[in-house]
C-alpha cells in the first residue's frame, strides 16, 4: 500500500514538506484504537532470536531508527509501534536553532538516495526533555547530541556536556555527533586531539552519575584509513563504548543523477544506497583493524534485510534505518526482522 498509494503522493510534496505531513498524520492517527490494531498487525514481528546484548543494553531486536528522523522526540511511542529495537532522537543542541534555510532537504530516486543540509535544525535539548518525561513506550532511546551553529569549536565542550546532562535521566545511550557536514566547521572536531580532549570530557561528566550511560561516536563516512586508524586509537584510549558508522557522505562522484540536478541541489551530505558500500566498508575496516575491540552501529544503504545482513558480516553489532524507510516504507523493519530471523537460525 505504501509503495502504490502513499509514497506516489508525498513524493509530489517536496521532501521536507512531506516530512512534516508524514509527522503529523502518524501523530494524528497512530493512537486511535483501530490504528493502532491495523498497526501493530501489519508491523509487529519479534523473535527471541532477534535480542541482542551491546554495550550493556538488551535489544529485543537490532533494528534502529537512525538519528535525523525524530530530532526532536515527538514521535518516539508512534515509532516503536513500527517495530524499531531502538529509536536514536537528535542530533539535539543547547539552544533551540532554525537550522540552514530552505529548501534543505532534496531527493534522488534514480539514487534511492536523499540529499540534505539541515543544519541540526531543533527545538532545543530542554524541550526534548520535557516531551521524553512523558512517553509511554519502553523502547531504548539514544541521544544524540551536538553543538549550537553560533558556538566556536573551543566552545564546544560545553554544549556537548549540557545536552548530556539534561538527558541523562531520559536516554539509554548518547551519541557524540561531530560528523555532520552541515555545521560550519563541525568536521574539524573529528582530527585526532580536539576529538580525543572532547569525549575524554564528556566521558568524564557520564561518570559522575551514579549510573553512566554508554557513549557513543558518530562519524563521517569520508574518513581516509589513516583517520580511521585515529578513530580506533581514539575509541581505545578514552574507553568509549562504540562507534556509529556513519553519517551522510560529502561523495558525489557515484551518483547517477544528471550531474546538472545535483549542481543545483547545492551542498549538502548524501545518504540513502549510494552511502551502502562505502559505509560497510568502514564497518569492516574498524572491526577488523580494531579486533572488534568495540560494538559499531552500522547505517547508510539499508533499504533490505540482505543490506542489514551485509553490515553485521562487515562487524556491525546493530543497524539503522533512515533512507531505506522513507524509500521502501514502514514495512522495511519487519522485512529485515524476518530475514536476520531466518539468517540467524540458518
């Protein structure tokens, strides 16, 4: 149904707006009586054979939603009726932000690919909160989190531990987010010592409460070997609980859109099943070199249970879905549950 009715019309809409809509239908509809029976019939799969035990938190199955979706944690109970082991809110900032002027968001079907420069667009960390005191559902949340556009890399410690410290009662895991291509400068904090001194920060402020949360990093899918290398020197020395990889993509060169369409497009980070191969790839290359010292989320390129299947081959311990969702639709998790089942059990 999604395919032949719903996605033909949003993808008349432009694609933000068409977030926007998808947003407030499912927000609108999700919780009526026999919405909410349709839904849990056509979406509900679980299996005992689906959990999965990382960095401490038992995942009743190793589907996520990838950060970007529900920035601002108003759809977390909506979501996991869909399914998700785990749903990932942000990337959320001190200070509530626009984010870059629109258009922002763009797609490319012949790619099965978006383009996006939304530039951490959010209604700040603190109303976040107050919306996550009130969800109804147990599903694993992470935070992730990052820093205000305004806020100078040397100040960038400081965001990071206030959005850390307002979630701290309210999320399972964080998310260190310094590999968005749409924050001027963001990506400077990826080299080797700003980078070490900030999550050796941040890892410090966790474990002043009774109870540290696992912290995680996100990072960029253009990292050449020898900064990944950095990255798993990093990861090991502060003692960080994983890596996510990885955020969207500043590669163009494997697009098969009119070059023309793109130029036009402007900047921004790409993801969707252009980003697949290249993110596995460096799935494999930290598991391997790393002797799979430390858990990695996989995402970029999902849209079947075999692209899920291929990332925890590559040394993935959980994945996430954005993209593939909005191309393939809300029936994509129960899809990739069905086929890890049967991989698992093979």
């Amino acid at each position: 149904m999604y395919k032949s009715l719903l996605k033909p019309f949003l993808f008349k809409k432009g694609a933000e707006e068409a977030h926007h809509f998808t947003f407030s239908m499912v927000k609108t509809t999700f919780n009526l009586p026999i919405v909410k029976e349709v839904v849990n019939s056509l979406f509900g799969f679980e299996d005992s054979s689906l959990e999965k035990e990382v960095f401490g938190l038992r995942f009743k199955n190793p589907v996520g939603l990838a950060a970007g979706f529900d920035k601002d944690a108003k759809l977390i109970d909506e979501m996991a009726m869909l399914g998700f082991g785990f749903i990932e809110i942000g990337t959320l900032t001190p200070k509530a932000q626009d984010g870059n002027p629109q258009p922002r968001l763009f797609r490319l079907p012949e790619d099965g690919s978006l383009v996006n420069r939304m530039g951490f667009n959010n209604g700040g960390v603190d109303a976040a909160v107050q919306r996550l005191k009130k969800r109804k559902s147990n599903v694993l949340i992470g935070g992730n989190i990052g820093k205000n556009k305004v806020t100078p890399n040397e100040k960038a410690e400081e965001d990071y531990l206030y959005c850390l410290n307002a979630l701290h009662p309210y999320v399972d895991y964080f998310v260190v987010n310094v590999s968005s291509p749409n924050t001027p400068n963001l990506r400077d904090l990826q080299e080797k010592e700003p980078l070490k001194k900030l999550l050796q920060t941040v890892k410090a402020a966790n474990e002043n409460f009774p109870l540290p949360k696992p912290i995680l990093l996100k990072i960029a899918p253009d990292l050449t070997d020898g900064q990944l290398d950095d990255i798993i020197a990093i990861v090991q020395e502060t003692q960080i609980d994983g890596v996510i990889a990885t955020n969207t993509t500043i590669d163009r060169s494997q697009l098969k859109t009119d070059a023309k369409q793109v130029e036009e497009i402007g900047a921004g980070g790409v993801s969707g099943k252009v980003l697949g191969k290249r993110s596995t790839e460096v799935i494999r290359y930290l598991s391997e070199q790393s002797n799979k010292s430390f858990p990695i989320i996989g995402v970029g390129g999902i849209f079947s249970a075999e692209d899920a299947i291929e990332k925890l081959e590559a040394g993935a311990s959980l994945v996430q879905v954005y993209s593939g969702m909005i191309y393939e639709g809300p029936g994509l998790m129960k899809e990739i549950k069905k086929g890890l089942k049967a991989y698992y059990n093979r």
